[in-house]
C-alpha cells in the first residue's frame, strides 16, 4: 500500500509515529505505536474483536523501557505529520 494512501485512510502501521491524545493528560505527546501484545488484547485479538489497541513507546526517553502505554484505544491516537 503506497503511503499516500495510507494517510488519506489514516491507518496506523507498526513503527508509525503518533500523537497520543487521549485521557491521560500528563503523557500528551508523540509516541512510536504498535499493537498492543498483552495478554488481554491478544485475547480480544483471537476472539475477533475490531477494537484494536495499541502500545505506545517514547522514543526520546531515556531508557528504551521506560516510558510505555499500553492498550491505547485508536481514538485516542493521531498518525502524526511528522512522518511525511
């Protein structure tokens, strides 16, 4: 799929840079997304669940491991313009 028409669609890919907006106001900011692999969403994956979440990793943190969400709803992510 080309990426124009990714971004017109505006799916999200593993490894796309986002813009998290969602609930918890003090994490705002962009993030690296791929889908979420924990045990819940693995599980709501196998059972065919079209809500797809994701698991967002800082990549200007410090520590690779540090700062991550987990189980992002697609509502609260933006594919960012910052990838174009």
């Amino acid at each position: 799929m080309s990426d124009t028409l990714l971004r017109t669609l505006d799916l999200i890919e593993p490894g796309d840079l986002v813009m998290y907006h969602g609930s918890i106001l003090d994490r705002h900011g962009l993030y690296l997304a791929k889908p979420c692999d924990c045990f819940y969403c693995a599980r709501a994956d196998y059972l065919g669940s079209d809500d797809i979440r994701y698991r967002l990793t800082d990549p200007y943190a410090d520590d690779p491991n540090g700062l991550t969400l987990r189980c992002v709803r697609r509502q609260s992510i933006t594919r960012s313009t910052a990838n174009a």
